[in-house]
C-alpha cells in the first residue's frame, strides 16, 4: 500500500519526477518525461505495478522500516534518508542529475556506523504498471525492454531474479558508499552511457545551489519560499519552459472518490501565475522561457485558445481510464489525460494577459509577437466576454455566467488599456475603455448580492466562491470597498472549514452539486493563502499572519504541499506536489514581509 501523500519528497531532473516514500520506495516515475507512462506506478495500485524499494533488510512479513530523520541537503533537490537500526545508522541519497543524455535516477547508500544488512528490489512495470519487460544482462547491466523503452540497471552489487522483481542484497558500514543507477534510453538505441553517481551528485549540488543564489527574497519566510522556488523550478520542463501544474495524475481530491485527475499538463492559469512569482523572486530566465513556450502553444490561433497545453505545446490531451489500477487507497478511476482541455475558461484570458504584462513592467526584453497576442485575445474577448463558461474550477456541469471569469475579462481589458497608454502597442483605446467600463458594471449589477453585501460565484446565485477573494488583488475593486470586505467576511462564514482554511465553494456531499461531481473536497490551499492576502490587504495583518503561519505548518518535514488539506482525515490529499498551492505561498510571505507582518 502507498504511504500517505505527505509521506512523499520529490525529487526530478525538470524534465520528470519520481516520488520516494519515507521506508526508501519510489512509487511514482514517469520517464522520460512527466507526461509519459509510468515504470513505477505503486502509488496508484500495488507493487505489482512497479516500486524500487532500497533500506535496510527486514523480514518478508513485516513492514519496510521508515527513515528516522530526512532532508534536502541544503537548497536542492538531493534528498538525504537516514535509518537508525539495531546494528547501525545508514543513510541513502537520492537524486536525479539535472539531465545531460540519458535521464537517470540515482541511488547511493552510506554507511554511517555499524555494519547495516541492505537491500535493493527494483520491480520496473511499463505503461502504469500494465506491461512486464523482458529484464536480462547485457554486457555486464541490467536491462529491461517494452516496446519502445528501455531502463538500464547499474551497481556494483551483485544482482539476482526473483519473483519477477530484481534484487540486491549487500552490507554497509561506516565510509561505505554504495551507488545504484536506472537510466532510460529507446529501446532501439546503443544502452546509455555508464553512470558516474559521485561526479552526478556534485554537479547537481553546484546547479542548485547556483540557481538559488539568484533569489531575491530575503525574508523572514525565506526558508519556505526557496523550497517554493525549487519545486516549481522542478515542475518546469526545461527543453520547452512549460510548466506542469504537478508531476502526478488521479491522487484524489476526495478520497476513496472519483475527484482524480491527470496534472501533468501546463494550464495557462497555474503557470501564469507562476511566472509571476518566478518574476517577483529574480527568476527572469525562467519567465522568458515560459513567454516563448506560450507564444509556441497558442501560435496563430488565440481565438482557440486552450486552458492547459501538454508541456511542449501539444493541444490533444484525449482523457481515458486505467482500468487495471485500483486507484491511491481505491480512489477510481485512474485518469490520463485530461478532457477539461478544451473547456471554455474566460478567466484565463486574464491570467495570460496579467503575466504578459507583469513582464512587460519588470523589463524583460520586449517581445512584439508577445504584444500582437495580447490584442488578438482581447479583440476575441470583445466578442465573448458576456458569454457562459466553466470557469476557474472547470466545473463539469452546465456552463455558467462565472463572477471570476468576468472579472479576470476586465484584468485582460485593463491590462492591455495599460500596454497601448505606454506606447508599446496600438489599439482601440477609447473602445475598449469603454469595454472595460462595460464587465465593471455588468459584474456590480449581476454577480453582487446586496442583501448579503457579497459577490456570488455566478450571475443570480446565492453559492459564494473562493476565486472572489481575487477581486482587491487584481484591482478590480480597492482593497477598502465596502463589497470586498463584505465578500471576504462571507466567505469567512460560509467557506472556512473550523480550523480556518478556505474552500473552493460548496460541495454536495453524494448529490451533485455545482461543479457537476458526487462527492465532497478538502481545503482548496490556494484559496485558503489567497484569504490571507486579503485579510493583510484590509488591514486584518496579524489574522493574515496567523493564518499563513498555520498553512505553512501543513507543509510536510520536507515543505511540500499538495493541492488541497482534508480538515476530517487531518492529512494532504490531491496531486503533489502542487505549484498551485506553491505560488500563493511565495505570493503570500511577499505580501506579508512588504507590510511587516510577520512574527519575530
């Protein structure tokens, strides 16, 4: 059985990512790249369909040993497990070397003290844990085929079959460094070249630690914002700038519910506004890479535009079920591909626009093609604007007029208004202020209750909506409106689980309910940030703080969050980890720190 969502650290090379539980086994791998089949696949089923497990032997009927302490070393993504057993300490270092050839994962085992029996089982499985590869030795290495892959097994530990699983038994003691290697090549290609963990483990070192260096935050939250960074750089495909919204697919949202699906894709949205963190912490590289992965995907063609691409711009992401995997703790079905993608979202016009401009105004290199996409989408928004849509949650139910998609249309019109009023584009500018004035006051007649003094989710509903706490941040109103403070104090009320974390909006338990599903969610982390953004933009900063503080200290031993905090289990549910609940926290530690609202 996997271990709980938070028992995972991620390690990657920004072009996949495998998950490793706290007993040494990684149950999650996609090679060679996030979006491909699994070889390890345990994560959603059971180690029948892939694990590699490496610690310290233990009998066959009892449960593998969990490390006692573990880490990243320093700021990186090289993760350090120590077990501390009867007859020693050991620890394992686990990484995958920024990628320059053949993707590898690797593995090496150092004795601390004492003299520590181990072992390795490696059970590779292809496609999500459905094929059994040929495994054999060739020249010396292990390698097992399917199809079109290859994975290539390398140590200096003798190996044997057993069980269909490839096995490694050996003992460490103090100075010992035992290194294990798998490395992905076609099938039809020459075997990759023979791995040098040492050599590896110190270059990946040295680029982590240059990449943070350019990190311009020096706050009170500084610690929680590099691990941040460093996971949303680990999300970043690095051939294209692409960035998934998360490495895994179908870790419920609900579990033992049918709440899963695929995250290896690049919304719009998510990366968007993972630009803009990227941008705000001194990571204009990345920003650039993301803009011209964006100018790529949508091409000529704005006016169908998508909500999410795959992460080198493919449009077809044709959704279908893994029959054969049970689901994480029988949470089905298991979902690949994600048929949300073409789904009308308005708001993402906004988001899209709103990271355009932020890197117009943070002076990375002019773009004209960049400035022609954002009057093309608004040209498209002219014409669709008032129409219904699904709308940030992508709901699967019936198209609505959504309150967070209008006022993301105004950000769109606004932000593009600012563009052509600084010289840098031409327009329509008295037409499309007078567009602009036309959402405002469509959104203030229709999506306002007055009886309630709150903004709705939609036109003429009485549901509130976490995604209007966005209004003050995207200056669609000021932060000391009467109608802001009135929409956060509901939303206090009617969406705030009992220890104060925000949900996205109501569910129905079995019913059906607003978004089309059966089935309840936990507490949507992003939203429950952005709440803290907006209690610290009315004044409320020692409650935004308390409550920052309080979401931070969800985070797993290793600063990870996933999509959303189950308030009944106590436990992280959705995929993982999660750059949507990622970029609010670094969002949220800049907010607080600019008003000096932090302990301490």
């Amino acid at each position: 059985m996997a271990g709980r969502i938070e028992d995972y650290a991620l390690i990657g090379d920004m072009q996949t990512a495998a998950l490793v539980c706290r007993d040494g086994t990684v149950d999650w791998l996609c090679l060679p790249r996030f979006d491909s089949h699994a070889i390890f696949a345990g994560l959603l089923g059971t180690e029948e369909h892939g694990f590699w497990r490496l610690g310290p032997a233990h009998a066959a009927d009892a449960e593998p040993p969990t490390a006692a302490r573990r880490t990243y070393r320093g700021d990186s993504l090289i993760l350090e497990s120590e077990w501390d057993t009867p007859r020693g300490t050991v620890r394992i270092t686990d990484f995958m070397p920024p990628r320059d050839g053949a993707p590898q994962l690797i593995r090496i085992v150092e004795g601390v003290s004492g003299r520590v029996p181990m072992r390795s089982a490696l059970r590779m499985r292809f496609s999500y844990g459905r094929v059994v590869p040929w495994v054999h030795k060739h020249d010396g290495r292990t390698v097992a085929v399917a199809g079109p892959d290859s994975v290539w097994f390398d140590t200096d530990c003798e190996t044997y079959g057993k069980s269909l699983t490839t096995y490694s038994d050996f003992t460490v003691a103090p100075g010992d460094r035992i290194a294990f290697t798998i490395s992905w090549e076609p099938s039809h290609k020459q075997p990759p070249a023979l791995p040098e963990p040492e050599a590896s483990l110190q270059a990946t070192e040295d680029f982590w630690r240059d990449w943070v260096d350019h990190c311009t935050y020096h706050g009170p939250y500084r610690e929680a914002v590099v691990r941040s960074l460093i996971t949303l750089k680990a999300l970043t495909y690095a051939p294209t700038g692409g960035i998934v919204a998360a490495p895994t697919t179908s870790l419920p949202e609900d579990i033992g519910g049918v709440r899963n699906w695929d995250y290896r894709y690049t919304w719009l949205r998510d990366a968007a506004i993972t630009l803009s963190s990227l941008l705000r912490t001194g990571y204009r590289e990345e920003a650039r890479a993301w803009r011209e992965w964006l100018l790529r995907a949508v091409a000529g063609d704005p006016e169908n535009l998508q909500i999410m691409y795959g992460i080198a711009g493919e449009r077809e992401l044709g959704e279908a079920e893994l029959d054969w995997l049970p689901g994480y703790e029988n949470s089905a079905p298991v979902r690949v591909g994600n048929g949300a993608a073409h789904q009308l979202q308005l708001d993402v016009y906004g988001e899209v626009t709103e990271a355009l401009h932020l890197a117009h105004m943070t002076g990375l290199a002019r773009n004209d093609y960049a400035s022609l996409l954002q009057l093309k989408l608004i040209r498209y928004l002219e014409d669709h604007w008032d129409e219904p849509d699904e709308g940030i949650w992508e709901v699967r139910g019936p198209r609505r007029h959504f309150v967070h998609s209008k006022v993301m249309a105004w950000v769109a019109v606004d932000r593009t208004i600012k563009l052509i009023e600084s010289g840098d584009a031409d327009g329509p500018l008295e037409r499309w202020r007078e567009l602009r004035d036309d959402i405002h006051r469509d959104v203030c007649e229709k999506g306002y209750d007055k009886e309630r003094n709150t903004f709705t989710q939609s036109y003429g509903s009485k549901e509130l909506d976490a995604s209007l706490l966005l209004i003050p941040q995207m200056g669609f109103l000021p932060p000391d409106d009467k109608r802001v403070i009135g929409t956060i104090e509901a939303i206090q009320r009617e969406l705030s689980t009992p220890d104060g974390f925000i949900l996205r909006y109501p569910t129905e338990g079995d019913s059906e309910g607003v978004d089309g599903l059966p089935g309840d969610e936990g507490a949507f982390l992003a939203c429950s940030f952005w709440m803290a953004d907006d209690l610290a933009m009315i004044g409320r900063v020692d409650e935004a703080r308390k409550l920052f503080e309080k979401l931070l200290a969800l985070r797993n031993d290793l600063g990870l969050l996933a999509e959303e905090w189950d308030p009944r289990l106590k436990r992280q549910v959705g995929n993982f980890p999660q750059a949507f609940s990622h970029v609010p926290l670094i969002d949220t530690a800049l907010r607080l720190t600019a008003s000096g609202a932090y302990g301490g």
